[in-house]
C-alpha cells in the first residue's frame, strides 16, 4: 500500500480546506466542502470565504442567509459555526450530546434547582415572540428566574434548544442584521429537539 508524506498529507488537507487557491466553486458548496466556518464574529466568516473563492460576491452571500440556505448555529465545540441548512441538520443532532455533556460541566453548580426543560422552553418562547441577542435572552430569563445567573441561564436555553441565528448578523443587507436565534420553524426546517 502506497504512502503519503507529512508534506502531502498536508498539502492535500490545505487543498480540500481551499487555502491554495482561490476556487470557483459556488459560495453555498464552498461551505459544505469545509463542513463549516468559525462564526462567532458576524463577518468574520466574511473574510473566510473572499480569501478562498474567486469573485465572492459578500451581498448575494447575505442573501443566501436571509433566505436560510446557510445558518449560522452552535455546533464543534459548542462555538457558532456557519454551514449550509442541510449540513445544520446533519450536523447538530451529532454533537448535541457533547454540548449538552460540555454545558453542564461548566455550568452545573449555577443550574441547582432549575428546571432546564422549562428554561429551555421559556427561551423558546421568548425567541418566537420577538427577535433578541443572547445578551438580551440571558437577561429576559433572569426575569423569571431572578436567583440564577443570566449567562447561565442563557447557556442552559442555548445547549438545550437546538436553534440557529435566523435573523443573521452579519448580512451586509440592513435588513438582516440583527442576531436573533429564533426556533427551527422559522426557517423551515425540521425540528431538531426541545
């Protein structure tokens, strides 16, 4: 059996991650070839595919974000990654059980006492009545459960509901600029869970 060295395995791994060239792949296959790009900041991700794909159009991109074909939503390591609507669905169900496992282990001592299947629902219902930042979530449940911490209680909504930033940062259209991750429904796809 035929061996590959260090520098090819390498070379090759740089090649599939589209950091030799430039390529013309379309914007959307682009982000399924890399299974997902760093998108904790709004426009980082930005950066990230003009530096990969010749003639990146960052307005037509946001519209693939307005319309839900790509998402931004908590998946490796728990952080925000954006991916394609299908890899999003593929992809969450596989390491919720890390980011449920995760969560918990840094935030079980402020969760005494809660019951975080109410919490969770609760920051579904907030989401659903109106478009917030996870500031502004953490805070809106630290109404109702005023003894806990809002970054935990956030955390809790977050690692439990399988949501995604449905009003996406990061758009360069006005319209589409603020961060809000509402439930699945609201861009039409399945239910992922709680």
């Amino acid at each position: 059996m035929p061996s590959i060295s260090p520098c090819a395995l390498g070379r090759a791994t740089l090649a599939r991650q589209l950091l030799l060239e430039r390529s013309t792949l379309a914007p959307l296959d682009a982000v399924e070839q890399l299974a997902g790009l760093q998108a904790q900041t709004p426009q980082s991700w930005y950066t990230g595919l003009w530096t990969r794909l010749l003639d990146f159009d960052a307005a037509a991109f946001g519209r693939l974000l307005e319309d839900r074909a790509v998402v931004r939503i908590a998946l490796m390591r728990s952080t925000i990654h954006l991916v394609s609507a299908r890899d999003a669905l593929a992809f969450r169900p596989l390491v919720q059980p890390v980011i449920e496992r995760s969560t918990r282990g840094s935030f079980a001592r402020q969760w005494a006492g809660l019951d975080l299947d109410a919490v969770a629902a609760a920051g579904r219902g907030l989401m659903e009545a109106q478009p917030m930042t996870f500031a502004e979530l953490g805070r809106a449940l630290q109404e109702r459960w005023p003894e806990h911490n809002r970054l935990a209680l956030g955390q809790a909504a977050r690692s439990a509901w399988r949501w995604h930033r449905s009003r996406p940062a990061g758009c360069v259209s006005a319209a589409a600029r603020s961060a809000t991750p509402p439930s699945r429904r609201g861009w039409g796809g399945p239910s992922m869970g709680r």
